[in-house]
C-alpha cells in the first residue's frame, strides 16, 4: 500500500483504528502530565490545557472505538475473541471509560466555578494512563510492529 | 546328475517366477493403500514458511501458529475457498485441496502477512 494513496487507506478497513488510536493516547498522555504539573505549580493555565487535552482525547476515543468495533467485525468478522485480543477490546473499553472519567471532573470543576479540582482525579488519571499504556502495548503487540516488513 | 542339476534348476525358476509375482502383487497392494498427501505451513514471526507451497491435488495442508500473536489463515479469493478462525499459539487449521490451482491467502490480523499453495 501506497502510504498517500488516501483511496486505499480508507479502504483498508482495520488500518485506520491503527492511525486514530494514537491520538487519544497522545492527549491524554499529555492531559495527565499537565494536571500534575497544573497541581503541584498550581499555575491554571496548566489545568486549562489538562482540560482541553482530555476533551480532545475523550472526543477522539469516539472514532477509536468505532474503528476498533468495525475491525473485529470486518477483519474477524465477529468471532468470539480470546486470549490477547480479548485483553485488548476489554483494556480498550476500560481505557475509553476513564478518559471520559478524567475529563467529566474537569468539566464538573470547571461547571461549578470553584475552580478546585477534587484530589481524587489524580489517582484515577494515573489508573487510567496505565491502563492506555496497557492497551497500546497489546495493540503494538497485535498490530506486528515488531515484525519484518 | 543330470537330473538334479535339472531340478534343481527348476527350483530356481520357479522361485524366481514367484517372487516377481510377489514383489507385483506387494507394489499393487502398496499403490492401492497409498496415504493422502499432507504438508505443513508454519506461522512465524509474521510469516507463512513456505510462503509458496505447492502441493498434488488432495492435499491437506496444516497451518500451525507458532507465534507468540494470533493469526488467520483467510484465502484471498471472492468467494473464500477457505478461513479459519483466529489461531491462537500452537493452534492449527487445515484444509484439503481438491481442485488444482493457485490458491493465495493471507492474514486478515495483519494483510501484509500472506501466502499461496498451488495445487498441481
């Protein structure tokens, strides 16, 4: 496949929840490393951009799943998963879940005009990055990236 | 004398008669029993091995995973001649070629990942 030929990639049906799942991963990853930083400088411009990082991952997780939904149904054509697959839809789910968490208690915050983020967000931000971290490294697993060609 | 050496030349040549019909009779009986062909394609590190196999008419290939990842064996022709479910490590998938021809396939986990047996 012609890496440009735009054509053939739309058309390679699971090849596209391999391209948009780095993108929740990237901001969410980056969401997490600012509200951290955004609590222990307590500078607001950092928790302004955890927020917009989490909105952007939340709502590009939407198109992830899809994706992901349209692989297995297309490529496996819907058969029961086991084993690392199974891991991977399960993890996957979970990981969708929590992004949308971690960005629900940013909203709330910003909703209520307090302007203080509950302490509780910073574990659960942390869960979820390792279970994102978890998920991707079964979808590299999956995915063959450490195979020839 | 003379009649032994006749005798027993007559031996000789009757027995000779007889394993030939033997060894005749033991070749028919082997061709009748022959077993069906098979022939293994091993999935490793992302590849089919051989990734072309060519095999006689009735043979049934066996997919073995050997990898450490899930993988399919899904033939490439409309509509598919053959497909397997998702093979996990050391799971195996067979199919027996009836028809002569070239038959590619591929694993729809990874499509970069293919393969063909030709029948002859």
């Amino acid at each position: 496949m012609h890496p440009f030929d735009f054509k053939e990639a739309l058309l390679a049906k699971h090849a596209q929840h391999v391209v948009l799942i780095h993108f929740p991963i990237a901001l969410f990853l980056a969401g997490v490393a600012f509200d951290f930083l955004a609590h222990w400088t307590k500078r607001q411009s950092l928790a302004a951009a955890a927020y917009f990082n989490f909105l952007l991952a939340a709502l590009s997780t939407i198109p992830v799943v899809i994706t992901g939904i349209l692989a297995w149904q297309w490529q496996l054509e819907g058969q029961k998963l086991k084993g690392i697959l199974l891991q991977h839809l399960v993890l996957g789910s979970i990981s969708s879940v929590l992004i949308w968490v971690a960005w629900i208690l940013h909203e709330r915050t910003r909703r209520n005009k307090i302007g203080i983020l509950p302490w509780a967000r910073l574990p659960i931000e942390a869960i979820a990055a390792a279970v994102v971290a978890l998920t991707g490294h079964l979808g590299g697993f999956l995915s063959g990236v450490n195979g020839p060609g | 004398m003379r009649k032994s050496v006749f005798t027993g030349g007559l031996f000789v040549a009757v027995g000779i008669v007889m394993a030939g019909l033997g060894a005749g009779t033991g070749s028919f009986v082997a061709s009748a029993q022959q077993k069906p062909s098979t022939a293994d394609v091993k999935i490793d590190n992302f590849s089919f091995g051989p990734a072309a196999l060519t095999a006689p008419v009735g043979t049934t290939v066996t997919w073995t995973n050997r990898d450490d990842i899930p993988h399919t064996v899904v033939s490439t022709d409309d509509p598919k001649v053959f497909k397997s479910k998702v093979l996990d490590t050391d799971e195996k998938f067979s199919f027996t070629f009836a028809k002569a021809g070239t038959y590619p396939y591929f694993c729809s986990i990874h499509p970069k990942m293919t393969g063909k047996v030709i029948v002859q």
